[in-house]
C-alpha cells in the first residue's frame, strides 16, 4: 500500500494494489474510489484532502502480525 499526497492540488492518493482500474466510483463531492475487474479497491483518491483528512497524523499499525522468526 502506498500513500502520496500532492501539495500542488491538495490531493491525496491511497493505493491498495498495481491491478488494472476498470471503473471508478464517485463515493462523495470529494472521495473516489478506482475498482479491478473483480470489485476490489485498486486506490483512493480525496481530494481537498486538508479539510477532508487528517494525514499530518497518518500512522500504520499492523494488529495481530506475528512477525517472522
């Protein structure tokens, strides 16, 4: 997963996955989502993402991982 933000539009992009975008879905004024051939997430896109968001604090915190010996 990757997250960039582009401070030139104030636009924040999340990525779940490479897999090809078939449909994008319009989930408000502000929020798209990009969906593959099967209906999963491809990415997210907000915009005006400093009034929308709080990604000055963005944080990843696996919960119940294991990590490998």
């Amino acid at each position: 997963m990757k997250v960039t933000y582009f401070h030139d539009t104030d636009t924040a992009l999340i990525e779940f996955s490479t897999h090809d975008v078939v449909e994008t879905k319009e989930i408000s004024e502000n929020i798209y989502i990009d969906i593959d051939v099967s209906g999963n997430p491809v990415s997210m896109t907000i915009e005006h993402a400093k009034q929308n968001t709080d990604l000055p604090n963005l944080s990843y915190m696996p919960i119940g991982y294991a990590a490998p010996n």
